[in-house]
C-alpha cells in the first residue's frame, strides 16, 4: 500500500512539475510588445469632453455650422475607429464620434456606473453640448442601433433621422431569439478554441497598466480577434467567417462588455431589455441598413424589427456583412446620404 501511494505521489509530482514547467515555457514564448493604449484620462492629447460625471473620448469632422450627426459604436465595449470612415460626411454634416463610458479610449469607470441609463444620459449630454437649436441625426451600429432607438423613445423631439444598422435586439423577444441563434454568445468548447484562449490570457499576463481594468482588456480583445472555427458570431459575416470583419480597434472596454448586458438579465439570463418604449411617438421616417451576407441579424431579422417603428425603410448592402461601414464603405455611405438629404426636415 504503502508503494503504491509513493508511485502516486511521485507521479502527481511529476504531473505538477511538467505543468509548471509548460506554464514558464508558454509564459516566456508569449512575452512580446503588446500593449494597451491610455484612455483619455491618462493621456490629455486625445480629444475628449467631461459631461456631467463622463470623460469621455470625442472627436468631431466637419464644420460646426452643419446639421449634426452623432455616431454610436456597437458593442457593449467596442470603440468608435471602425466606423471612421462615416467621417466622408463631413462635407455637409458636423460628425461626432465617441467612445461609450468605459469603453475604447473613454475613462474607466466601475461597474455600478456602467448601466444603460448612464448611456443614455450621456448621449443627451452630447446631444445638448453640440445642438443649440434643430435636431440631431443619430446613426447606430449594432448596440450603438439598439441605445438610439432607446434614446429616440426618450426623447423624440431631439431627433431629426435616425439610421440604425443591424440592431441587436429591440425587444425582449427578439434577445431571447439572438441568444438562441448564437449560442448566448458563449464559444463551443473546442481544442482550437481552447488554444486562442489560452494564448490571449498568456500574452495578456504580459500587461501592466496602464490602469486596472487594461489586462482583461486586453485579453477579451485578443480573444474577440482570433480566428476561432465555428464563433457564435461567425454568421455576421460573409462565408461566416470573423475574418471578413471590419473591425479596427483601439482598445475594447471588457467591463462594459459584461457589466451593460448583465443589467438587462432576468436571474434566468435572459434579456429583458425593452429599447422600444415611447418609439410609437416618433413618426419620421428611420432607415434600416442591413449587409446581405448576416445570416443571424441580417435582412430577414431587420425586416421584422423595423415594424416596431411606425415610419421605416430598409437598405441592404449587397455583398457586406454586419460591419458593412468597413466592408462596402461606399455602398453603405450612400445609402446613408441619400436619406440624411435635408436633415433639418425630416
């Protein structure tokens, strides 16, 4: 017994060595030059506006003098550097783009901060700081199309048009619907899954600073980039594949990806965020722009969410997938222009 119990112990030994041993290889194999980029609080030279209890990144093209269009990154927890190339409307609008709070460039804040009524109250802030009189024009992509139909049910008489590219969800019904189509976003465990995971918490042990908040950071958008066969969101793309995406990024706010979400969940999570109240109020027109190759929240999908307003239209991209802005650029903006012609009557 007493044998057997010493080749046991020799052996878990063995086990926990050669596990250590991996840990300090796969540890100095992932030492490279990553980094995180400082937000605004950290670094003074990207532009930025304070809002009430809000730091937030903000960047402007075009002339003060246009009618203002405000642009709404998806996520929760993406940036805004994807949908730069909106900016080509600076021609005839004043542009605006920024960094949800705690998200790409904007400063960290808490959890408890991170809620939607705190998004909401900071675009009305950003809506007030930049329009003296007339409207604004929104144009939301994903969950930035989900937060502008919440904010033109709040308040309808700030909002001149509104363009809403593949939104989530609008209802509860249609949350439970995505969750179903997408596995809750949860990754099937795989072997190659399990290697990209692996290789972003390592590489991402490698960060420090430069805040708390920049390693999970740093991770979760290691892991959002990679490859990985059979991604819950492959479907958004053409050939679904994550690859086709057009998703440049500075730095992805982890906390807001989780904590935004987690705060419209029932305790069976399931979504019970309802973006739709008071939309009955608005009744100009709001355009749709869906990519023809999204086999999840596509055309189908948005068809059925955009007769929750009384007044849509929809535009698909042939060819483009759900970052139809990076993908079609040219094909995407003209469909945008052509419906944000004489903005100031709707």
């Amino acid at each position: 017994m007493k044998r057997l119990f010493k080749r046991l112990l020799k052996g878990l030994l063995y086990f926990t060595g050669l596990l250590v041993f991996l840990f300090i290889v796969f540890y100095m194999l992932s030492m490279g030059s990553q980094s995180v980029m400082k937000t605004v609080e950290q670094d003074p030279r990207h532009p930025f506006l304070i809002l009430d209890d809000a730091m937030l990144h903000v960047e402007t093209y075009g002339d003060t003098l246009n009618p203002v269009v405000i642009v709404l990154h998806g996520g929760p927890g993406d940036d805004y550097q994807y949908l730069l190339p909106l900016a080509e409307l600076m021609d005839d609008y004043l542009v605006v783009f920024y960094d949800q709070r705690g998200c790409g460039l904007s400063a960290r804040v808490g959890a408890e901060e991170l809620t939607v009524e705190n998004y909401y109250k900071d675009l009305d802030n950003l809506v007030d700081f930049f329009v003296d009189t007339g409207k604004v024009c929104l144009i939301g992509h994903s969950w930035g199309a989900m937060l502008a139909t919440g904010y033109i049910g709040k308040h309808p008489e700030k909002v001149a048009k509104a363009v809403l590219a593949e939104p989530g969800f609008l209802t509860p019904e249609f949350g439970r619907e995505l969750q179903q189509k997408t596995n809750n976003f949860a990754v099937g465990f795989s072997f190659q899954a399990l290697y990209y995971m692996a290789k972003a918490w390592f590489k991402s042990q490698h960060i420090h600073g430069p805040d708390p908040q920049a390693r999970d950071d740093y991770f979760l958008q290691e892991l959002v980039m990679s490859p990985i066969k059979d991604h819950p969101l492959s479907g958004y793309f053409c050939e679904g594949k994550m690859e086709n995406a057009a998703l440049g990024m500075w730095r992805i706010g982890s906390l807001a990806s989780k904590a935004v979400p987690q705060s419209g969940m029932n305790d069976q999570g399931e979504f019970i965020f309802n973006f739709t109240e008071g939309i009955e109020r608005y009744t100009n027109k709001v355009l749709f722009i869906a990519g023809s190759c999204n086999t999840i929240i596509g055309p189908e999908y948005q068809e059925r969410q955009m007769k929750l307003y009384p007044n849509a239209e929809m535009v698909v991209i042939e060819g483009a997938g759900h970052t139809m802005f990076g993908e079609k650029s040219e094909e995407s903006i003209k469909a945008v222009r052509e419906y944000l012609k004489d903005a100031n009557n709707p």
